[in-house]
C-alpha cells in the first residue's frame, strides 16, 4: 500500500482508457475507512454497474502475482507453506488476539 505516493507499477489509467482501483493512491486514513470506494458506490447507485466501469485491482491484489509469491515458500508439506509464506503476519495477528482477549478481561471481573 503505497499511501497516496503512485506506484510505477500501477497507473491510474490502464492504456486502453479504462480504470484502475484507487487504492494505490489512497492515504492511510482512505484506506482504513475504505473512502477509496466510494466512486464504485456513487456510480452503482446512479446505474447498474458494468465491467468497465469497476477499476482492475493492482497488481499486489491480483491472484497470479500473490499465486507466484506463495509458490516461492516451497516446503515439505502444505502446512509449512501456508506457516512460512504468512510468517510475517504472525505478530499482528498475535498483537490482535492479545488485545482482543485483554479487552474482555475487565468485564469478567466487573461486579454487574
């Protein structure tokens, strides 16, 4: 996600005029309230929506590229692949757990 910054990868534009999604262009608070949707609502609520006019995701959230980086994490079973390839999103995944599971905790012990 590159905050608002273009990508070389990725144009806003695709050459044949059609569109691309605005994600790679949103800043941070876009794309934590996903405003960067809002265009695809106004347009499906004005009228049903045809393909050309929902953008292409980027390339970081079509299939084959993340296809292509999952298959770089060969191992001996499937398991440690799916282990090793999201090996990075572990701690945020920990970190949300915890603080899930610690947000409970006060009303365990409330007395109401």
């Amino acid at each position: 996600m590159p905050l608002g910054v273009e990508s070389a990868r990725v144009r806003r534009f695709k050459k044949d005029g059609g569109l691309v999604m605005e994600e790679d262009y949103t800043t941070l608070w876009g794309w934590i309230t996903f405003s960067w949707v809002i265009d695809i609502i106004n347009r499906g609520i004005e009228k049903e929506l045809e393909e050309k006019d929902v953008p292409e995701l980027s390339p970081s959230f079509q299939s084959k590229p993340l296809y292509q980086r999952f298959m770089e994490f060969q191992r001996s079973t499937l398991l440690r692949q799916i282990f090793w390839a999201n090996v990075l999103d572990l701690p945020l995944d920990l970190y949300s757990l915890l603080s899930l599971s610690f947000s409970r905790i006060p009303r365990c012990f409330s007395s109401s």
